[in-house]
C-alpha cells in the first residue's frame, strides 16, 4: 500500500501519531511517504491537526483519509497496537530527541484551562516503559503532563530515565505537590535539561512545597521557571501574592494571561473591538496581568524592580487609567449619534 502523512500543523515539533503510524506501515511493507496532493493516488492518507486553528485542505487523492489529533476532537486515539509502537524517528530527522509518553492523565480536574484530564482522564497512569519510544538518543522529550502524579509507578519510571543517561526534558512541567523527599532523591540521578513548576490555583498554597524543592539543593532556584496563571480565577492580590512568594524564594515566575488572545494583537495592544465584548473592569484586569507579565519576564526589570511598584510602565498606567477609560466613554457616547 502507499500510504501519505500530513502533517497539518507544521513540522517545527515532530508528530508523534505520524511517526508512530509509519513504523507501524512500515513493519507492513507498506511504502510511506509524506502526503503531496499532486503527486499520484494513496491507498491511505492520515492527517493529523494538533491545533484547532490549523487548516486543513480537502484530500482527495486518496482511497481512504484519517484525520485525527487534539486539533479535530479529543477523543480519538490511534489503535493499541499502533500506539504501543515505537515511532519512526525517520520522518523528523531534524530533531535529534527520544519523544514520548510514559504516563498519560493529570488529577487536577478542577483545571478548567486545561484539556488534559478530559483528553486523557483524571489520573496520572503509566502508558509505557522508556524502551518503547527511547532507541539511544542523548535527549529524551517527554509529553508526560503529570509523571510525578502517577504515584504507583514514578519511581520506577524515573529509574528508568536516570539508567539511560541521557538529558531529560518534562514538556509538561512538574507538579510540585508530587516533589516528595523520595522523588528528589531519585531526581538527582536523572540529567533533567531544566526544571519548571506551575501554581496556578491562588487558593492553594504552594508555598511550603516550593520551600522544600528550593532548599533540597536538587536545581538552583534562581533557573526554575514557575508559570503562575492570571486572567482566570484570581484577583490581583492573589496575583502578586504568589509572585512575591516565589520571589522570596529565588524563582523565577511567568506570568501566564488566559485568554490573552482575546485582549490583544501579537504586539500586545488591546484589539479594537475588546471594548464590546469585556467590561471596563474586565480590560482593567487584564491590563494588570499585562504588566505583571512583562516585569516577571523581562530578567533585568525582575532584578532592578523589587516590588512591581518599582515598575514604573505600571505605576503610569494605574495613573492613566482614568483617562483612558473616560476617553473610551465619551467616543462610545459619540458613536451612538
Ligand atoms: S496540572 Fe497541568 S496538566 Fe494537570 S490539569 Fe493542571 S495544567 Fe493540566
């Protein structure tokens, strides 16, 4: 059979269905190749759309199409014996890394942002062995989004990865509710490429749990990341508060904005119909996420300003707001004549 992949994306981070799917086809006889729609027909053609927003164009020429990925909806998935097969590292041969999942599955249900305990259930579950998807790379990527709360089999797997020597990045970040004394013992022993944590919930108190992983001596604090969430379910308070507090404890925060898109252009100014679709209250917030944003990303500004009252864009802002939003009342007055 001939067979076509498309990667619908893009080919900036290898899809691991496709390659999956080619090895697979490939154990077969079967001849893959990438999907090209003027090149001849294909007895099947796979399309895999990781992004909603991407576009996919009609195939057809081809016998039969598959189209799947998190991009179409979240429930499909390849078939057992295709998932469980080790990816044809062939197709991307760009990118140098092992990719795969160990564990599959995150119990934080209450994370409405996030598809993943819809995707892949509300339970951190081991998936595979690092020898199903890691063939002697010197750097293993791994999709895992919670291995540390797969409590039954983390040590193991960890073991695993420290056996194999190679440089380790967690994609999905680490929970570090999970960074019990065992699990930083056992880290030690495992090249991690860089650490990042999350605190996304302002009514969690993190703290005392990134005292323990700042004073274990595992990563200096100073070069952890940790995504702190805005614009969600937080007030500005509650912002501050868990930036000051990872501030204490020498991390570096980044701030992350829900929905930024929705607010602003990709140079960050507000979009001209945001005044119709939030409340002045709503654009205020956001602004405040915004600042917060670049004085936590920005390492000079986070190094010189202490306080984000040291930041000065900020403290203009709060001063002009007033005028900003009188000015936006009057041409809304305007506009109604
Ligand atoms: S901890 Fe991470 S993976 Fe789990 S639900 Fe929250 S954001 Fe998603």
């Amino acid at each position: 059979m001939r067979i076509g992949l498309f990667d619908v994306d893009s080919h900036n981070f290898p899809n691991l269905p496709l390659m999956k799917l080619s090895a697979w086809h490939k154990s077969r006889g079967d001849t893959v190749e990438w999907w090209d729609p003027g090149d001849g027909r294909y007895s099947i053609v796979y399309a895999s759309k990781v992004f909603t927003e991407s576009v996919l164009p009609a195939i057809t020429n081809a016998d039969t199409v598959h189209i799947g990925g998190s991009g179409i909806d979240l429930k499909n998935k390849l078939p057992y014996e295709i998932e469980h097969t080790t990816p044809d590292y062939s197709l991307y041969p760009q990118f140098k890394f092992a990719l795969g999942w160990l564990t599959r599955g995150c119990p934080r249900a209450n994370h409405g942002f996030c598809i993943t305990p819809e995707k892949d259930g509300c339970r951190s579950i081991k998936t595979a062995d690092l020898s199903e998807f890691w063939t002697g790379q010197k750097q293993i990527y791994l999709l895992d989004q919670n291995l540390l709360a797969c409590k039954d089999d983390r040590i193991d797997l960890i073991r695993q990865l420290a056996a194999s020597k190679a440089e380790v990045e967690f994609g999905g970040g680490m929970d570090v509710r999970f960074m019990t004394d065992e699990v930083i013992e056992e880290l030690r022993h495992v090249r991690v490429k860089d650490y990042h944590f999350a605190w996304d919930d302002p009514k969690e108190d993190l703290f005392p749990q990134f005292s323990k992983v700042a004073s274990s001596g595992l990563f200096p604090a100073r070069k952890i990341g940790v995504y702190v969430l805005t614009n969600y379910w937080s007030s500005h308070e509650e912002d501050l508060l868990r930036i000051y507090k990872l501030r204490i404890l020498g991390y570096c925060p980044y701030v992350m904005i829900y929905d930024k898109q929705k607010f602003v252009d990709a140079r960050g100014r507000l979009l001209p119909d945001v005044w119709d679709r939030y409340t002045p209250e709503q654009i205020f917030h956001f602004k405040l996420c915004q600042h917060l944003q670049r004085w936590t990303s920005n390492r000079a500004l986070w190094a010189s300003c202490q306080t984000v009252n040291d930041y000065r864009p900020y403290i203009q802002f709060l001063t002009k707001w007033p005028d900003i939003l009188r000015r936006h009342q009057h041409e809304n007055h305007l506009s109604q004549f």
